[in-house]
C-alpha cells in the first residue's frame, strides 16, 4: 500500500484516501523532508514550499496541489528529479468571482458609485479573471481585458496594453500568476511605475499572490493619494503580514478569496483524480459524498424598494459580505494563518435560491447568470 503526506486543512480529504493508501495527515506549514521520507505521495496547499530541500532523498513520485496557483512547487527541480505534480486550475474561480462581486458592491455603496459608470481592468484573464470579466459585464460595467500570453497565442482585438488599462479603469484587478522573470514576469509587477500611470483615484485590487505588488510603492501611492482604494486578499510575507499595509487599505483579507467550500471541494476533488490515475488507485471519478447546505438557502429581496445596485449589495450581504472577512482579520492580524485554517462555512450563489417580490425581468436576469436560482419574480 503506498503512503502519502497530505495537509490537515484540505477539506473533504480525509476518509477519501484510506481505503488505498495509508495517509498522514499533518499540517502543511510544518512539513519536513523526515516526514516525506517514505512518502509516495504528496497532497498539499501553498503553504509547503515543494523544493529540493524538502525532496531531495524521499520517495515522493508524485505532489498533488489543491490550489490553482503553483509557485510554492520548484517545477524545474521536480523535472530534474523525475517528480510528476499537478495543480487544480479554476478550481476556486467562481469563488474568487463571488469575493470580486461584493466587494465592487460594497465600494460602489461606500462611495456612491454607479458600476455602469465604471470600467474595470482585468489583468491576467485565465480561469478565474474570465468570470470576473463575466460578472462584471452582468453589473453593467465596462471591461477592458490584459493578458499578454492570451494576446501571443489568441491575436484579435479582445485583449489591450497595460498602459491602456492604467490609464482608463477606474477599477483594476490582478488576476496574475506569480512569475520570477522572464517574458512574462509578474514579480512586483505594480510598482512606483505601474502605480504612477494609474488613472488618479483609480481602485486596485489583488487576489493573486502577494509578491506581484511592490508593497512600499502600494503604501506610497495611498498615502500620496494616487489611489482612493485598494483591496488586497493576499500579501508579500504572508502570514507575517505588513500591519502598516492593512491599516492603509479599505478591505484587507487572509488570503481567502478562494475559500468557497466549493472551490475547496473542486480542488481536493482534482488532486484525489491526479493522485488516483498516477497510483492506479481507482478513484478516478471520485467526489466528495456532500457539501453542507446553507443554514438558510433562501434569500429574500424588494425591488419596489431598492435600485438594482443596491439590491444586489442586499443579496450579497446575505450570502457572502466581504466587509466580514477584513473585520475578522483587523481584529487579529496576528492569526492570519489561523484565520484562513478555521475560515467559516461560505457557499457560492448556487446554493441559494432567491425569491424577489416586485420582480423585475432585467434583475431576474442578472441574478441568474451570477448562479443563483430565482424562485418568483412577482409578488407574493
């Protein structure tokens, strides 16, 4: 029976496994070459920095991430040493899509912004910044689309230069793998310059990785006043966060963007597949038996009395309020690792149905295509 390493917090994990392997479960933040040194396997999230110190002279064949991003794996390393790994892209897509949503409601309310007024930004349109862009176009507002791999390969006339992005959104989120170097790098890739060319009183949000902002610029352009907001689920040193940073920020975040249980469920779904078609293990096809429902699955709303805008803040309130994450983590940034490990129970606009009284048929629509399901749209 082979044996694998996995982390504590990957959720639905455990019992997956067990049948066909005997699995350790053990904290990933923690995780030393002594305990891979027998281990056929690894499962784990960003936090196990997967390199030749930590691989080198165990019997890992083969790393399965939970995560969409891989900069915490030495992919050349592993090459060099016969290590197969696998990442779970768009696992968390739409739950990133959900934390991008409320959070351009929540800004739209606090400062009195109309988002059909708006042009958002999307740089880097891989799985995740493609449903931001969707949501976004479903809110009204206009999209401009950067991603220069995309472009290389694609051609046409979706796609436009930075430069055009700083200079015209109003609002601009990162949606960028970490790359160190290279055509395509993406280290501190927002720095003094980036920040400098940013449409004045421009938004930046980041729910990539930390290292894409240069943090000392980031804090340089809100305190001069370049910037009326930023929004930042992740940070450079995480979990030793820069608390100056946060307390400059209008909504801060541990890193939990995508922490949906659905996106959670589609990557440990993904790296149980991955590890069971290496290992032959005949999980192949395996899910998790259930994801908890909704205490209460049902939302309700007016439109007699509220604008769409507004209407739509009150549903995301209920379902997902971002403003609920940067106050547990202003409270005790001191726990951001903790925070993220015992993040609470968060389901994406699937698992509701909303009922609407005064039903108009433009909200209906709108609601639908953000993945909710709406049971009436009239009175009752």
């Amino acid at each position: 029976m082979i044996r694998i390493v996995a982390d504590d917090k990957i959720p639905f994990l455990k019992g997956a496994l067990e049948g066909v392997a005997r699995v350790d479960y053990l904290p990933g933040d923690k995780i030393t070459k002594g305990d891979l040194l027998e281990a056929d396997g690894l499962i784990t999230r960003t936090r196990t920095l997967c390199d030749r110190s930590l691989l080198e002279g165990t019997l890992v064949r083969f790393i399965a991430s939970a995560t969409i991003g891989y900069d915490h794996i030495d992919t050349e390393y592993c090459k060099a040493a016969g290590i197969q790994w696998t990442n779970a892209p768009g696992c968390n897509s739409s739950s990133v899509q959900q934390y991008i949503i409320s959070m351009l409601l929540y800004l739209a309310r606090l400062r009195n912004h109309d988002l059909n007024r708006l042009t958002l930004g999307v740089v880097g349109v891989g799985n995740v910044g493609s449903k931001v862009a969707s949501a976004a176009k479903v809110l009204g507002m206009n999209v401009l689309l950067n991603d220069p791999p995309r472009k290389r390969r694609e051609g046409g006339n979706d796609f436009v230069e930075l430069n055009e992005i700083l200079d015209q959104a109003d609002i601009i989120t990162l949606h960028v793998p970490l790359n160190r170097g290279g055509e395509d790098n993406t280290y501190q890739m927002a720095n003094r310059e980036f920040i400098r060319c940013i449409k004045k009183s421009a938004v930046l949000v980041n729910t990539s990785r930390g290292a894409i902002v240069d943090e000392s610029a980031l804090l340089e352009g809100i305190r001069g006043g370049k910037l009326s907001d930023v929004v930042l689920d992740v940070f450079e040193n995480e979990p030793g966060i820069n608390l100056e940073l946060l307390d400059a920020v209008t909504l801060g975040t541990p890193h939990i963007a995508g922490y949906s249980l659905d996106g959670k469920a589609n990557g440990t779904t993904m790296s149980v597949r991955a590890i069971s078609q290496f290992f032959t293990l005949g999980l192949d096809e395996w899910e998790p038996d259930s994801i908890p429902e909704p205490d209460e699955n049902k939302v309700f709303a007016d439109t007699s009395q509220e604008g769409g805008q507004e209407l739509m803040w009150e549903l995301y309130r209920q379902t997902y309020d971002v403003t609920s994450d940067d106050h547990r983590l202003r409270s005790d940034p001191k726990s951001f690792e903790r925070l993220r490990g015992d993040y609470p129970f968060r389901r994406e606009p699937h698992a509701y149905s909303v009922r609407l009284f005064q039903g108009y048929t433009e909200v209906v629509t709108q609601l639908e295509k953000l993945g909710f399901s709406v049971l009436s749209d009239h009175c009752v």
